[in-house]
C-alpha cells in the first residue's frame, strides 16, 4: 500500500530518533564516568548516613535524576512535540509532564529492589554475581508479566467494562474458542493522550483481561477488532509470552556473563578501586546498555517471527482474510506506520514484520488450502 508523504515525513523522524535513543544511553553513562561524575556522587551520597543502603538510596536517586534531566529535551520532542506536529496527540503538556513523572516514580520504585540486590550480590558474592543477578532478571520480567496488568496499567489508564454488548459477546466467545477463560473485556481511554489504536489480551492465569483502546473501538468495526484480537490469542494460544520470556532469559544470562568480563577487564580503567563500589554499577549497566545494541536484533527477529505465528492464527480462526487487510491498512493510516521501512531500520526497531508484508501474507492466504 502506498504511504502518504505525511506518514513518510513522521517515519523518517521516528526512526532517527529511535537510533539516537539506542545510542543515548550508553554515549551519556559513559560521558559521565570519563568526566569522573560516579565518584563525585558516590562522595556526596556518602555524606547522608552511614548506613552502605541508605547512601546507595541517595547515590541512585541522584544519579537517576541527572539522566532523566539530561535525557528530558529528547524525551519532549519524542514523545510529545512530534506526535503534535503530525497530529498523532490530543495531549496537553501538563498531562504529559505528569505522566513522564509517574513512569519516572513507579521505575524508580521498581528498579530500587533491584539495584540493592545488584549491590549485595557484588559485594558478597563476588565471583558469581552476575549469574544471581541473571535470575534476579529472570524472575521479575515474569512477575512484571503476571501483575504489570493489574498494578501498574491502572496507575496510567482507567479500566472500564466495554458498552458494547454484542461485541462484548463475540469476543468472549472468540476468547473461549481459543481455549481461554478471561476475566473480562474493558475498554481504556487513551484518547486524550494519542489518536493512535492499540487492544491486547492481558495478564497471566486468572488475570487475563481483553483490553480494547477507545480509540479502536471508534474507528474500527467488529469484524476488524475480532481480527485485532484473534492475533492477540494467538500470543497466547501459542506461548509467545513464554517464549519471549525464555529467548530473553537466554539474552539476559549471556550477557550478564559477558558484563562480568568487561567489568573485570573495566573497572581499574575507569579508576574504580573496588568491584563494589557505588559507581560500578553505572559501569555494569554502560556495559549492559551496549551489549543490549547488539542484542536487539536478535530479540526482534524473534519477535517478528511470533508476530507472523499469530497473524497466521487469526487468519486461520476467522477464515477471511479481508477483515485483517483492512485492519491492517487502517492501522497504518491511523498510526502513519512505514508499510515498508529499510532493512536496517527493520532489523534494529521493528518486532513485528512491516505491514506491507503483513498484507502481502494474508492475500496469499486464500491459495492456502
């Protein structure tokens, strides 16, 4: 399908900006520790107690605050000035002041456990540290699935029970269908933050919830959301959570192990004296930030591959192929989505395959037999 120049412009945009942001993190970690900033932190933290923790609370407040300042020019013109300039935002500038603030509180409070952890696993087992904090890792992506739904979602948008009966009912029993029992189907306001659309199937267990954007609901009709969401069963139908869990499982534990072997080779360069030193840990997550370039590719050609299992599900479940094209195109009009991006933009940002191709997939589906 052909693109609009105004969806070409806003691709061209976004995707510079989403390279500079995989680069941003490592430049400016590693900008601080050549300028000796860790050190000079780590000293005025040690100043508020004399408890390791509590100074360690100080040194990553402080620390996480300077990123997010130095960070919040680009985070403005990202996230709020260009969706406005190509009319993709209803939200007013307040609002996304104070939900910038909110995300920035509720990953400090998730992050906080885990830098304590990060820092006792050095400090006490040093040897083996990484391979803790690996499982560490592992263990909370699972529980930030399972209750990220039911705690942290809400902090953002107010669940509310669809209107819509009918296609409350279809859905459920599409939901059924598929082999799963859901809690409900709730609708979510994000159109006073964004016109674009979005719908998943939420949570782990008990806790799975349909959960459909206003902004779908408005502008897509029920047999197009029963697509929508007959690709998101199929997530679950075929345990991509899981996988994706898994594969990044995999990810986490080498390249923790390779962290700990930069570390070792690093931390004397960088003029740190001992492994568990406050400032380390700004060393191992540089590390971490670079190695999670080269990784990237590899989790999103995974998730590709996922995303084209699914779309290959709810063709299969609805028997039509039309409701999916359609949805498909009206996405990408909505979103002004690159149908067709580069290779490269492709292989470093997208996890699901370019639209065009999604397309291209489901018109062939009618010679499947």
């Amino acid at each position: 399908m052909e693109m609009t120049d105004k969806a070409k412009a806003y691709s061209r945009e976004k995707h510079r900006l989403a390279i500079i942001g995989l680069i941003f993190s490592p430049f400016m970690l590693s900008l601080f520790i050549i300028l000796g900033f860790p050190p000079y932190i780590r000293y005025i933290s040690s100043l508020v107690s004399s408890n390791d923790y509590i100074n360690l609370l100080a040194f990553f407040s402080l620390m996480s605050l300077a990123y997010y300042i130095v960070r919040a020019p680009m985070a403005y013109y990202s996230d709020f000035a260009l969706e406005h300039k190509f009319s993709l935002s209803n939200q007013a500038f307040k609002d996304w002041v104070k939900k910038e603030a909110k995300k920035g509180i509720v990953s400090f409070i998730i992050s906080t456990p885990l830098i304590f952890s990060l820092y006792t696993f050095i400090r006490y087992w040093p040897l083996c540290w990484w391979l803790l904090a690996a499982i560490l890792w592992f263990f909370t992506s699972i529980l930030l699935a399972k209750f990220a739904p039911v705690f942290i979602v809400p902090l953002f948008y107010k669940y509310s029970p669809i209107k819509n009966k009918t296609l409350k009912d279809k859905l459920l029993k599409l939901a059924s269908g598929a082999g799963f029992r859901v809690k409900d189907v709730y609708e979510i306001n994000i159109s006073r933050d964004t016109k674009k659309a979005n719908a998943a199937l939420m949570g782990i267990g008990k806790q799975k919830r349909i959960v459909l954007c206003d902004t779908l609901l408005e502008n897509f009709n029920e047999d197009e959301i029963e697509s929508v969401m007959g690709h998101e069963l199929g997530h679950h139908k075929l345990r991509h959570l899981m996988k994706l869990i898994s594969s990044e499982g995999i990810l986490t534990f080498v390249t923790f192990f390779i962290t700990n072997m930069l570390f070792l080779r690093l931390h004397a360069a960088a003029g740190y004296t001992r492994l568990s030193d406050f400032e380390s840990l700004v060393l191992i997550y540089a590390i971490m930030c670079v190695l999670g370039i080269f990784t990237l590719p590899l989790q999103n050609a995974f998730s590709r591959k996922l995303e084209k299992e699914a779309d290959l599900f709810t063709l299969e479940t609805a028997g039509d192929n039309q409701a999916f094209i359609s949805t498909m195109k009206k996405l990408a009009e909505q979103n002004l989505a690159d149908t067709c991006p580069g290779k490269f933009y492709e292989i470093m940002l997208y996890t699901h395959p370019p639209i065009s191709r999604r397309i291209s997939f489901a018109e062939s589906f009618k010679s499947i037999p």
